[in-house]
C-alpha cells in the first residue's frame, strides 16, 4: 500500500513540450499519476494491470488503474524515463516518488559519478552511457542445434546375415 502522508515539494516537468509542476516526494519509493491528468495530457496510452493500492490525503483507499510504463519527461532540464502508478486521485496530478535528486543533478552536469566500492569511483559521460553499444558472446549450444537423432542410422549392418 502506498501512503502519501509526508510533505513533498514542487518541480518543474515538461511532457510533450507541456510545461507543468510536479510533486516530488522521495520517501513514497513510487511514480503516481492522476488517471485525470494521464487523459488530458496523453490521451489513451495503454496500461499494465496492478493490484497496488493507495492510502490518499483524505484516507480513501484507492485501487490503481495500473501502470504506464516508458514515459519520458523532463525534469529541470534533464530527460528521464519514469513509469507511473495511475490513480483516479484528485489531490496529486503528478507525484515524483522515487529518489531521483541525484540523477537530475549529474545528468545537467553531463557524468555520473558511480561508486563501486568503498574507495573506487567512476565518472561516466551521461551521453556515452546512452549509447554503448553490446555484442552477445555467447557461444550457441550444440544440444539446440541437434533437431532429430536416430539410432536405426548409427547401427552398422551385421556381416553375418549379409552372408
């Protein structure tokens, strides 16, 4: 169940070069969309069925519409691509749930800063992490190539019945 009891605060966004203020609240730990506001703003997109609930400000539980899923907005002045839980709420047009500060910032200065470890970090350049490209390595396997096997064609023919 997801509660919204903390306070949140207000963010620039933009979706479809549609200006408007978020909420942002990290310690919900989910995205939250009005089904109101996804219509007006994104027509009909389709959603992924959920079971997950919500307790809102005026204590209803809700049950969620479900889930869109690959929505790119702009945050400040970074794209990022959030999914969201769509509720038919009037109290939260659009709820920023997830901890995002971080990536907002760095993304405007351009590198991530990964930690791995206590003592190693790692700055990556935000438009060479979105371009990498990967090779599979694997090797196939010979059993999947394999469709049929006879045993009648491994047989050698008896000598002493050709005879």
């Amino acid at each position: 169940m997801i509660h919204l009891d903390s306070s949140s605060t207000s963010i620039y966004c933009q979706i479809h070069e549609d200006p408007f203020d978020a909420l942002y609240n990290p310690v919900v730990g989910v995205n939250i969309m009005s089904a109101s506001f996804a219509h007006d703003l994104l027509g009909r997109m389709p959603l992924t069925p959920t079971t997950k609930l919500l307790k809102s400000p005026s204590r209803h539980i809700l049950r969620s519409l479900g889930i869109l899923y690959v929505l790119p907005i702009v945050v400040n002045v970074t794209l990022v691509i959030f999914s969201f839980y769509i509720f038919d709420i009037i109290e939260v047009d659009l709820l920023i749930g997830q901890p995002t500060e971080r990536l907002i910032h760095e993304g405007q200065i351009g590198k991530l800063n990964i930690c791995l470890g206590k003592n190693f970090f790692l700055p990556i350049s935000i438009s060479r992490s979105l371009n990498t490209e990967s090779e599979c390595y694997l090797e196939p396997d010979p059993m999947n190539e394999v469709k049929v096997a006879s045993l009648e064609s491994f047989i050698e023919p008896n000598l002493e019945y050709d005879a």
